[in-house]
C-alpha cells in the first residue's frame, strides 16, 4: 500500500503545543487521505532550539504538554509509569533540578562532588531537592499522557505518527552524566564537507564507545529504542550511517574539515535494537556521503532509506539515487526534509543547469513544487512525504533549519488562514 505524508514538527502549529491544534492537525489530514505525520525529536532542545542535541535521549519536552490538561495524573498512572520508565526518569529528574540550581551551566561545570557524581553528594543532593524531583517526574507523566492522547486519536482517525530518533547526544545531558563510560570524551561528532556545507558540519554531540556498549549488551539503546517506540508507529534513525562509521572530529577543531570516519557497530547494535521495536517500522536516514557498505547493512535488515528529489537534479550522474527515474520500493520519497530550503526557496536559489532539469519533467502550468511533489506521490516509493511548508508553496522564510547555523533555525509556525489559500485544496485533490 502506498501512503502520503506531512512533515510538520508540534512546534510548527499555530500553538506551537499538543492539544486543540494538534487534533485539528490530526483532521485535516486525515480528510485529505494523508495516513502519516512526520515530526522531529520530541525530547527537550538544546538552548539553540535544536531538538537534535538534546538534554535527555528518553524525556519529553514538557514545554509541548497540552495547556488545558493542567491536572496533575493520578497516583495510579505515576506508579504504572515509574514502572516502565524509572531507569532514567529519577536521573533526569535530579539532572534537570541541579542545572537549574546551578544556572543552567552544563553539568561538566558543577561542583566535583555532583560534577563526577560521588554517591554522597548524589544520596544528599536526591533527599534536598526530592520535592522538585517529584515535580520533574510528574510533567513527563503529564507529557506522555498528552502524547499518549494524540497518538490514540490519530490512531482511530489512519494516522500514524512518524517520531525521529537522533544517532548522537549532546555533551551536556542527562545521559552522559550519568554514563560517561558509554562515551568517547576526545572527539565529537558531525560530517564532513558535503552539499549541505563546504566546511562540514561540527555538531558538537557526543561519539560512543560501541566496546563499552557491547560489554553491556546493548542495554541503553534497548532503553532507548524501548522508550520511542512505545511512543510512535514509526520511527526514522537520524544519521543512520553513523552505526557504520561516524565523523570523529578532534575537540579543539572550530570546523569538521579535520576529521576522520572511526568504525561503528554495524549489525550487532542493529539486531540489538531492531528485538526490541515489535512493530515500529524502522527508516535509516541514509543521505550525504553514504559508501555501499551502509546502504548493504541497512538492506540486509530490511530498513527502507530516504530519497530526497531536491538532490535529485545537480548532475547528470545515472548512478543518484535521488534522480525521479531511479527511486525505489526500498526507500521513502521527500521533497526536501527539515535539513533543505522549501522547495520553492530551492527553485529561487537554483542554478540555470537546474531548473532546466526540472522544467524537462514538468507538466504545462506547473511550478517547481507542484512538479516535485507529483513526481514524489508518482514514485514506486511506498511513502512519500511532503513538508507542510511545500504543500503551502512557501519561500525561504520559512524555512525550518539550515545545518551548520545556530540562529534563526526552528522557529517556523503556520497559521490556520494559509490551509485556506487553495494550496492545500490543490495538494488534497
């Protein structure tokens, strides 16, 4: 079966929240036979706004929490939910409380004792701050019952909700506190130069040490997999080539020009986390600088990759795997993601050389998104996938991220009127 989607982060609503928009999200979808919602990370941002360096791999972001649902849980369901989630929630917890005590200075800034963590200063610190504690654990029960919510009207009206799952953790984290043995402390991650930027990208996120997560058996990422996939029908692996090989850049490096690629875990982490999914479809985030190696570990379990069409149209080489004629059954179709300018943007900064390209697969009276998103939704891709900003035909301004900048990203709203404006009549049709 062949599906449509939106990408459209909860922070892009109207509201910018769970709740009333977010069903309404929900129904207009639905009603134009869109069966998927894409979003990114749901775990708190960064102080850039980027969901991809998050504090925590497995909390939510509170800040999204529904604000007509202000009641506190029952003790019932704070007890059903410690049961599944009290291996990292009391850690957060205490992580989260002893930032804000401390001015949100990382926690590779706090005192010694707190900073490496010495079990007395940790046994006194959790009976201090034990009522903010509490408080902490209390919103993510709120925020999950909120989630939980959603997910179940979508469910009822053939939505299914896409979560993405970024490869890395940033520094500062709840989970490199507390298990910096799991973690290269040397190096840092991102890729080097590529088509998005001729510097590379240094994101500054945390490298693991794939030895001591196999003496351990896998058991955080079992966590971790475990924890998304109770949340969402699908999820997509942010920088999947990363279990292959990862962009090791040296800490006192300012760009990723000077990296090298250090070997991942390949097919033990992807078995690993793949026993734990049950039913969640897994897609690998397969763009950029991809040797076969990862394309063959990704088919040899059966995970779909991503095509993207706006890379589709710079060369003339038979061999991209963005290029209309050679999409796949394996792979999902975009437009662009969350990563490229809208489609519109990418037709107003493109090179002459391009645009010839797509006005050669072009109908009469189409403009560049219509064209891209008719050749996605045409494709033998099983799902395609088209952010809300394409469907809007929207320019640059709203744009969602530009990799390699740290300002003005991520801060993109649409408003009610503009799913009145025909384009989307045009996109549901």
């Amino acid at each position: 079966m062949r599906e449509a989607g939106v990408l459209c982060h909860i922070t892009s609503l109207p509201s910018g929240k769970l709740g009333p928009d977010a069903f309404t999200f929900i129904d207009l979808i639905a009603e134009a036979g869109i069966s998927v919602w894409q979003v990114l990370p749901i775990t708190p941002p960064d102080e850039h706004r980027s969901p991809y360096a998050s504090t925590s791999a497995f909390a939510g972001w509170v800040k999204l929490c529904d604000p007509s649902f202000e009641d506190d849980p029952d003790h019932e369901l704070v007890r059903d939910w410690l049961s599944v989630n009290a291996h990292w929630a009391w850690d957060w917890g205490l992580y989260d409380v002893l930032k804000e005590t401390h001015d949100e200075k990382p926690w590779f800034e706090w005192p010694e004792p707190l900073r490496d963590r010495h079990p007395e200063a940790i046994e006194a610190a959790m009976q201090r701050y034990m009522p903010q504690i509490r408080g902490r654990i209390m919103n993510q029960v709120r925020f999950q019952r909120d989630w939980m919510i959603l997910r179940h009207y979508a469910t009822q009206k053939g939505v299914k909700m896409f979560g993405d799952l970024p490869l890395f953790v940033a520094k500062d984290s709840v989970d490199v506190w507390v298990r910096p043995h799991l973690f290269h402390h040397d190096v840092v991650a991102g890729v080097p130069p590529d088509y998005f930027s001729e510097d590379g990208q240094r994101w500054g996120t945390m490298l693991y040490d794939w030895n001591a997560h196999r003496e351990d058996d896998w058991t955080w990422w079992r966590m971790r997999m475990a924890r998304i996939c109770g949340l969402f029908d699908m999820i997509r692996i942010d920088h999947f080539r990363g279990f292959e090989s990862a962009w090791a850049i040296p800490l006192e490096e300012d760009t990723a020009r000077n990296g090298q690629w250090m070997n991942g875990p390949g097919d033990d982490i992807l078995q690993a986390i793949i026993d734990v999914s049950g039913n969640t479809l897994i897609v690998a985030e397969d763009l950029g600088i991809i040797p076969l190696s990862v394309t063959e570990l990704r088919k040899r379990h059966n995970l779909p990759g991503m095509s993207v069409l706006h890379f589709g149209f710079d060369d003339e080489n038979d061999d991209n795997p963005h290029r209309p004629e050679n999409l796949s059954k394996d792979s999902i179709v975009y437009t662009g993601t969350h990563d490229n300018d809208t489609t519109m943007g990418w037709w107003d900064s493109a090179t002459p050389e391009r645009k010839v390209r797509v006005i050669e697969v072009g109908l009469a009276g189409e403009n560049a998104c219509d064209t891209l998103i008719r050749l996605a939704m045409e494709s033998p891709a099983p799902l395609a996938i088209i952010p809300l900003q394409d469907i809007l035909q929207l320019g640059s301004d709203s744009r969602m991220n530009t990799p390699g900048k740290t300002a003005g990203n991520w801060a993109w709203r649409f408003e009610w009127p503009e799913l009145t404006n025909g384009n989307w009549d045009a996109f549901r049709r």
